[in-house]
C-alpha cells in the first residue's frame, strides 16, 4: 500500500488466517472474517480476538457488519478458496 490511507478489509473464505497476516504485513486492517469451520474460526479468534467472525457467507451483507458494530467502508474483499 502506498503509505496513504489504511486499507479496510473484509477476508472471506479465511481458512486459518495465512492471506489476513500477508494483509496485514501490507498494511491493511482487517474488519471482519467469514469462514464456516469452527477450528478456522478457533484459530482466527485467538489471533485476532477483536475481529468478528461470520459464519454464512450467503447472509453476509453491509447491513449485517452495521448492525455487528463495523461502521467502517470496505476498501478491499479478498479471500482463499472455498473448501
């Protein structure tokens, strides 16, 4: 990233984090994670217990991050391949 503005992000697909750290190292924020599997989410939370985690990619929309308290724009959505 060019050293401006932070880059929100919104990971989808997270697996155990491995594309949020390379975010992150870019210099990125990462706002939320969607990931279904409870031991990927396991590992995300005691990495990033302050990131919320989505369970349903299919009922994730703006109104559901507003409504979890994620107010602010998604710059970047990025994401691992679906198992």
């Amino acid at each position: 990233m060019d050293g401006g503005k932070r880059m929100n992000g919104l990971s989808l697909c997270s697996g155990v984090g491995g594309l949020d750290i390379a975010f992150e190292k870019a210099g990125g924020k990462i706002l939320a994670f969607c990931e279904l599997e409870p031991f990927c989410q396991k590992v995300l939370h005691k990495h990033w217990p302050d990131v919320p985690i989505f369970s349903n990619i299919c009922q994730l929309s703006k109104e559901v991050m507003r409504n979890e308290g994620i107010l602010q724009t998604v710059d970047v959505v990025y994401g691992g391949f679906p198992c």
